[in-house]
C-alpha cells in the first residue's frame, strides 16, 4: 500500500474529534541492513531495511550493471557488511552518501529492465526486523521482463494522465496584512500576485488548482487548511514573505509541519502566523474547531514524508534558480497552523520585505515570475504517485 493511499483511507476514517495535539513527526531514518536472496521464478530479491518507512526512487545503469536505490532523508551506516546469497544476479552492494540522499548500489552480472511496483514491496517492522524495501527482478530481455516493462510504461502513462490538485494559499488578507515593509509594501498583497501567477502557470501546465483566497479577504487557518481537505487536493502550497528585525537578513526558507520548531527562528515565525487567528471577523463561517487535531500515526508519517520531499524539491530548484537562501539550514520545521491537515505541503517563505533590496525585488514581475517558475519546476519532479 502506497503512502498516498495509506493518505486517502485515513483521510476520513482515522480522522479523530479531538483536543489533543498532533503527534511529533518521525525523525531521520537510518539503514539497518542490507541483504540479498533468491525467488521463485529465477528472481533476485534485494532487501534494504531501514529505521523507518522508506521513500525511494530507482535508476538503472549500465557498464556495468547496477541498479541504484535513491533513499530520501536516510543516512547510511558503512559498518554494515551486505549479507549476500550465491546464485543471484547481484555481485556486491555499496553504499554512497550524497548529502541527506542514502544511494544504494547493486553491482549486477547482468542489465535488468524496470522492475515493476507489483515486485517492490515494503514490509512493516517484524520482531527483530525493520522496514524493509523488498525488490525482485530478473535479467533483462526475456519476455517476462519485457511485459513487465511494458505494464510499467503502461501506469506510468496513466499517473501523466492523471491531473494533480494543487491548493495555493495566498497568506494573510483582509485585517491581517502579514508583513509590511518600512517602505509600506504588505505582505499579503504579494503573496497574492505570486499565487495568481502560480495558479495561471500550473493550469497552463495541466494541473487542477484552487485558491485559500483570490482576494483580498481574512481567511482563519482553519479554513485554509480545510480547503485543501474539501478538493482532495494533492499538494497544500503556502506562500508567505517574511520580516526580521535584522534589515541585513534576506533569503528564502521552507518550512514543513512538525510540533517541535527545528529552531527558535522558526518558533517565532509560527507564532507569528498563528497569531493571525486572534483576529476576529463578524459572521465568518468558521469550519468544526477540533477536525483534523489528531491523526493515526500513519498517516502522520506519511504526510511529513511527503511533505519534506516537496520542501527539498522547492529548496533545489530555487538554489538552482540563483534565488538567495535565508542563513542556515533552507528546510525548517514549526507547527504552523495552516498545515496542520491531511494533505502533504509546505510553507515558503519568499524573501524578506524588511530588507530593502529584496522588498524591490519581490515586487517586480521578473523575480515574481523566477519564483513561480522554480516552484512549477519542483512540482513537475515531485512524485504525485508515489
């Protein structure tokens, strides 16, 4: 079962009317073993288990042979020895760090094709044993392993076909003008011109999107979040520009839902976007006050897994787009109340309008459109399907 499916069962049933706060996210994971063996059928079977839930991606390479396993967020352990069984195609298993990215490298005797999702499996923890991601495969070109390509060929062409629904949330409006620059600019009218240009460019893309706001109206947090629950949406996008106290401060920064803040800037920052609710709107329709407060611990892991895959993509693509980052680390945590949902997402933060330079640049079309252009990009690689 897929983590996004694991998302959609619990989106309704493990729903829990509560005052109780939402359960810390899993932390780092962290490889436990390596092994391979023999299946039915002449397959090999690769086993990697690891502390927690695995999110992977495949490549398969060639002179030599070797199938990678791309594992997100995971560090490696080099004191694990592979445990290697005889008659399989694989002839040695490596293990590479690349940043926050655990690479793991069977070297092959022999090329294999795509293997299949209905031979990837990913077992829960057992006794002893953690998670294991569990891949069979066979050598390459027998008809077999074409059918199965072609049947994976044939999904992947499906989940294109498929239209994603994305939520923006434009933050702020109407009583609540977020951040105002010394200068007078507000927050919440920039956010909004770069959620419009994101929206127009993602529809152009083929994408299903949905605004919190397309206006200037307050929107309590709730009711952003409970958006993004009532569209089934698949991504939750929250835009935001950002103030210091230091006017030499400038950058980005990215931030994913958790209880703990991954720092005190970032416990601020929260505070700062949660005191939003304090203000009051006559007749505002306010949404089921303790919906969403409490999920299965599940479906928790599998929205932060999600969630820290988009906020890494996001974080590549504005580096690559040259757009400068906040001092330290580009991905924080805190718990921001408009991400408090079911839906995997992030914040982001676009700049500081109180540093003079980047106010400028915020306001203009051009650095508008170098960040909508960066985030679409980020979307295209996230895996909507996983």
């Amino acid at each position: 079962m897929s983590r996004r499916t694991v998302l959609k069962i619990a989106g309704v049933s493990a729903l829990v009317v509560t005052f109780l706060p939402r359960m810390a996210f899993a932390a780092r994971n962290s490889l436990l073993g390596l092994r391979s063996g023999a299946q039915p059928g002449n397959k090999t079977r690769l086993v990697i288990e690891t502390s927690s839930r695995p999110s992977y991606s495949l490549d398969y390479l060639t002179e030599p042979a070797r199938l990678v396993v791309n594992l997100s967020n995971t560090s490696g352990d080099t004191g694990i020895k592979p445990s290697l069984a005889s008659g399989t195609l694989i002839k040695s298993i490596s293990q590479e760090q690349v940043g926050d990215k655990l690479q793991v490298i069977a070297t092959l005797t022999k090329s294999i094709s795509e293997i299949p999702k209905n031979q990837i499996l990913v077992l829960d923890p057992n006794g002893d044993s953690g998670y294991r991601l569990a891949l069979d495969f066979t050598a390459g070109g027998s008809s077999a392993s074409a059918s199965a390509a072609s049947t994976a060929a044939a999904s992947k062409e499906q989940s294109k076909a498929r239209k994603p629904i994305i939520v923006i949330d434009a933050g702020h409006g109407g009583k609540d003008p977020g951040a105002i620059s010394k200068a007078g600019t507000r927050e919440k009218d920039i956010v909004l011109k770069v959620a419009k240009k994101l929206k127009d460019k993602l529809d152009a893309n083929g994408y299903r999107t949905y605004m919190t706001r397309d206006k200037d109206i307050f929107l309590n947090l709730d009711t952003r979040a409970g958006i993004a629950e009532k569209n089934h949406a698949d991504l939750f996008i929250s835009l935001h520009a950002n103030a210091n106290p230091s006017r030499q401060m400038r950058g980005f920064s990215i931030y994913t839902l958790s209880k703990k803040a991954s720092d005190e800037e970032a416990q601020k920052l929260a505070d700062a976007e949660n005191a939003a609710d304090k203000i009051e709107v006559d007749g505002f329709a306010r949404f089921e006050p303790n919906i969403r407060n409490a999920l299965s611990a599940l479906q928790q892991h599998a929205v932060s897994e999600l969630s820290v895959e988009f906020a890494n993509g996001v974080t590549t693509t504005f580096k690559k787009a040259g757009i400068i980052q906040q001092p330290g680390p580009a991905l924080r945590q805190a718990p921001f109340g408009v991400l408090r949902s079911t839906i995997p997402g992030a914040l982001v933060e676009l700049g500081h309008l109180s540093h003079a330079e980047e106010e400028k640049l915020l306001k203009t079309n051009d650095h508008q459109d170098k960040l909508v252009a960066a985030i679409v990009k980020a979307i295209g690689k996230y895996d909507f399907d996983v």
